[in-house]
C-alpha cells in the first residue's frame, strides 16, 4: 500500500483522475472554498495515505466570512481536505506549470482553484487520447 503521495505514481494518479465522472471532479475540483470530508476522495479512488497528507484542521475566527458551517451549522472547528491543495499537487506532478503560475497569480481560492481544474480536466482527457501537453 501506498506511504506517502510522493509513493503514488503520477501514472496512477492520472488514471484515478480519468476516472472520475466530469461532474464529480467539477463538484470537488471547481470549489475553492469547501473543505471535504478526507472520505470524498477516497471514494474517487485516490488511496488514503495520498488524501491523508493533504488533511488539515481549519479553525472557526467568529467572523462573518470565517465561521466555518457544517449542515447549516456553526463549527468551531473542521478537519478535512481542500481542492487546492490536491490540485496543486497533481498540476506539479502532471506538468501543468503554466496552470500553475496562472493560479498562482489569482486573489482568491475560487479562482486558483479554477485556473487549475479546467487545464486539469482537459489535459487528462486530451492525454487520454493520446495528446501531449504544455
């Protein structure tokens, strides 16, 4: 079994990510802002002990923009896993680096999120297909 994403092939990884239905990965890949339940990904296929590096607590400020809700509920606090930080590491291992910069050059998760997910999806598809990329 797999001890850490840096052990998980990008090979692998593709093939999970061309897996995935294209509106399960716009779900997950286009929210910035969500933090998932660790689980979401694993029944993507992505092995646990990939997912779990990417595992963070996220506390609640009060604030009105900061105050993290779970069903319609406040929470002090919630562990999980943003589509970011996934995707960053997939554009890296994927060679999207222009993806990359342009995320990096957006204000606001949303839009880093964004910048990667569609040159993501459509890179996997078109690889699929036998293209090449950037």
């Amino acid at each position: 079994m797999t001890t850490n994403k840096q052990d998980i092939k990008t090979e692998e990884l593709a093939k999970i990510c061309r897996a995935i239905p294209q509106e399960v990965f716009i779900d997950t890949f286009c929210d910035g802002h969500a933090i998932w339940d660790p689980e979401r990904f694993h029944k993507m296929g992505f092995p646990v002990e990939y997912i779990k590096q990417f595992v963070f607590k996220e506390e609640s400020d009060g604030t009105s923009k900061g105050t993290i809700y779970v069903n319609g509920e406040a929470v002090d606090e919630l562990e999980g896993v943003t589509s970011l930080s996934v995707l960053r590491d997939l554009a890296q291992r994927f060679g999207l680096h222009q993806a990359i910069r342009n995320s990096d050059g957006m204000m606001g998760r949303g839009f880093r999120v964004q910048a990667l997910a569609r040159p993501m999806y459509e890179w996997l598809h078109k690889e699929f297909k036998g293209g090449d990329h950037e």
